[in-house]
C-alpha cells in the first residue's frame, strides 16, 4: 500500500512527478525549455506524445520510478510512512548542529 495521500501534500512529490511525465516527451522529441515557445506548442507535442507507445511507456517507468520508494521491499511503503499523515520533516542529529 501506498500512503497517496502524504504524497499528494508533498510539493517535491508533485515536481517529480511533472518532470518524470515532460522530460521523456522533451528527450524523446529533442525539445528545450527555450523551445516551448507557445502552449500550442506544448499541447501539440504532448499530444504527439500520446499516441506514441514508445514515449508513453517511458513516461510509465519515469512516473514509477518518482514513486516507488526504494528503501522498501515490493511496491508498499513502509509501515511507518504509512502512519504519516502529512510528509516527514528532517529530523536533525547532534552532528548537523555543530
């Protein structure tokens, strides 16, 4: 299980997420920020990037990789960010504050 709704708070989460799903359309198309000059444009090149397969499943893995939390077995979170209600602060270590 996936504590989604501790995700949906976090503003990091979202900002992985956004590049996960834009930089394999810009990789793929050979696109820059400095070339998205109209939203015509972008909407144009994310609708090419729709009906790709190719752009599609690297979005997926992209989007799968942003998720996953890698410090845990399988796909859940751990039972203790399962218990967040809202994203862990860093706690700091008596080395931190020296």
């Amino acid at each position: 299980m996936v504590n989604w709704k501790v995700r949906f708070k976090n503003p990091l989460w979202w900002a992985q997420i956004i590049l996960a799903i834009i930089t394999p359309i810009m990789v793929y198309y050979g696109v820059t920020g400095p070339d998205i000059t109209t939203w015509d444009m972008l909407f144009t090149m994310l609708g090419k990037a729709i009906s790709n397969p190719y752009v599609v499943v690297t979005i997926i893995i992209s989007v799968w990789n942003a998720t996953n939390d890698p410090t845990t077995a399988g796909v859940s979170d751990s039972i203790q960010a399962l218990g967040y209600n809202v994203p862990k602060k860093k706690e700091s270590t008596a080395s931190e504050e020296e």
